[in-house]
C-alpha cells in the first residue's frame, strides 16, 4: 500500500521520471502538446507507482517506437521545412 501524508510528492516524483524516461526513449516533446507523449508518462508512471516498472517497456514497445518515430519524423520536417 502507498498511502502516506507524502502522497502527492510521490506522484509528482513518478510523473517527472516517468517525462524524462520516456523523452530518453523517443525524443524531446512537449508533453502539453503531444497526447500519446502524455499518455506514455502517464502509463509509465502508473507501472513506477504499482512497481512493476520492468514490465512497462515490454508492454508499450509499439506506443513507444511508434510515438519515437513521429517525432523524428516531425523532427525531419521542421528541419526540411527550414532548408
């Protein structure tokens, strides 16, 4: 059980590795802006907090390639784009 008085510190800690992980994984984004960027924070963090962290990489490895594609890919646009 995590209950505590420090709860809310908790989350904070999994949702801010969970941002840097994930941008490790597939890419600097903003999470404010990309859905499935937040999605996969946020499904990380649910793994981290349940600690089950070792199965989350094996268990959104498609979410994960498929959200570093498109950021490289958007990436290579605005860089076409500047050209």
């Amino acid at each position: 059980m995590h209950i505590s008085h420090n709860e809310d510190e908790n989350l904070k800690h999994h949702l801010s590795f969970s941002y840097k992980a994930i941008q490790r994984k597939c890419g600097p984004f903003d999470i404010l802006a990309e859905e499935q960027g937040k999605e996969l924070v946020f499904e990380r963090a649910r793994y981290a907090y349940n600690d089950a962290l070792e199965y989350f990489d094996d268990n959104f490895l498609s979410e994960l390639n498929s959200f570093g594609l498109a950021l490289a890919f958007a990436a290579e646009e605005e860089t076409d784009e500047t050209i």
